[in-house]
C-alpha cells in the first residue's frame, strides 16, 4: 500500500500539468472536516512580490499587492462541515476592495468505513468582481485524498473548475490539480512542497506558455490542536504566472 501510494503521488507530479489557484486562497486541504459543533475562523494573507504591473483584459495589476481572505467553518456532523470565504485586496492606485464571496459545503468519508486513506470532496461556489477575476462566477469541484505515513504527509485535489460569466464559461471544466507533500521534522514544525497549476480545459489543454504553475516551500507549526499555521513562498514556473507571492494561513478552532 505504502509503495502504491507513494507511486501514484511521484506520477501526479510527473505526467499533470497544474493549474495556480486564484492568490486569495493559497492551501492544498486535507481530508478531515471541522469536528461538529465547533466553528474554524482561519485568515488567509498573500503577498505578491513580483506579479503583473498593467491593467491585462481588465483586470488591474497584482504586483505588490495583499489578499486577504476571512474563512469561516462550521462542523454540521462528523462528515459535513460549510465553509465562507470573504475575499479582500489592498494595495495603491484604488486596488484596496472587497473582492467577492464564496460558499463551500464538504462531505468526507467517515472514519468507521475504515479506508486506507482520507476522502473528502467540497463544490465551492460564488463570484468576484471583474476588476480582480475575468471570471466573475464560478463552481469548484475538489475532490480530496490525503494519508500520513510515519513522518510524511501527502495530499491531492484533483480539482475542476468551471466558470459560468467570462472568457472560460464555454470552455467546459478547467483542470487544476494542487498536490502536497510534508515531512515532520519535529512535533511541532512540519517542512514540505505544495504544487499548484492551471492547465486549460480538461483533456484539451493549453500551449504550456499559457498554463500556469507555482511551487511552494512551506511550513505548518502545529503548537495545538486548537491553532493551525501555514506559511510558504511560492514561485512562478510561467510567463502567465505570478513570479513571486509569500503566503501565511492563520487558523483558530472555537
């Protein structure tokens, strides 16, 4: 199980050609959902250090500028947890707004069926302005699978996205698998790669030029159990790629 497992992840890497997610919510999820009755309130903080500086089919330039995202998670069940998203920017030259909302509803296998690995799947839906995204409302469908072995962790979201106001509304799914890989080297800090990318429609990709591809170095610190920290800094593999964004995730359990 071990080897077949670590196989399917090195192939992911090798034979899919990923898709960025928007720089707003910058996270590879794990399987488990939010105990019931309790409630995740987690910020999302990106910087883009080195993105685009002129106005590209009207949506206004990235660089040096910070998203901040509010996300709110409550715990239905021990398999359905709902997930809000409050998407803001800040930045000069009238780039500081509210960007959009999103609404995500998650299913996970249950512990009791006993499978050799975490299944969940969220479909995460809403809209942002068209000053920020070209494709102003939009559906994510993410399925996700992760297991521990020993010290290592591994995570995929095959994820597929469609767009229903904006250029991709007629171009059917977009493919944009995220995959995580971690090794604890203590018990508190965690050190690993995420990988995230945009490959066009899915069976019909677009020239590489125009796919886009981030990798990240990251950390967790996992001081309790009731606090969640992820930090990186990711880099562009493409012209069509943001070059260079820090990112930090700071998550609270009440």
């Amino acid at each position: 199980m071990r080897k077949t497992i670590l196989l399917c992840f090195f192939l992911s890497i090798l034979t899919c050609r990923l898709r960025a997610q928007e720089n707003y919510e910058i996270q590879v999820y794990g399987a488990e959902t939010v105990e019931a009755g309790h409630t995740m309130l987690e910020l999302h903080s990106n910087f883009t250090a080195n993105g685009s500086t002129s106005i590209e089919d009207g949506q206004l330039p990235t660089n040096h500028v910070f998203h901040e995202t509010i996300e709110i998670t409550h715990g239905w069940t021990p398999w359905f947890e709902t997930g809000f998203y409050f998407f803001n920017t800040l930045g000069s030259d009238g780039r500081s707004a509210y960007v959009g909302s999103h609404i995500r509803p998650r299913f996970a296998a249950p512990e009791n069926w006993k499978w050799p690995v975490g299944v969940s799947i969220s479909v995460e839906f809403g809209f942002q302005k068209k000053e920020y995204s070209a494709n102003t409302s939009t559906l994510e469908i993410r399925p996700i699978v992760d297991k521990k072995i020993g010290k290592w962790y591994l995570a995929f979201n095959p994820v597929l996205d469609q767009s229903f106001a904006g250029p991709d509304q007629n171009r059917g799914l977009i493919f944009s698998p995220n995959v995580k890989s971690s090794y604890d080297v203590s018990k508190v800090v965690a050190l690993g790669i995420e990988y995230y990318g945009s490959t066009g429609p899915f069976f019909h990709y677009d020239p590489i030029a125009q796919q886009q591809h981030q990798i990240f170095a990251a950390i967790d610190l996992n001081t309790s159990a009731n606090w969640e920290f992820n930090g990186g800094l990711g880099l562009g593999l493409t012209n069509s790629t943001d070059k260079a964004i820090f990112k930090i995730i700071i998550g609270r359990r009440f």
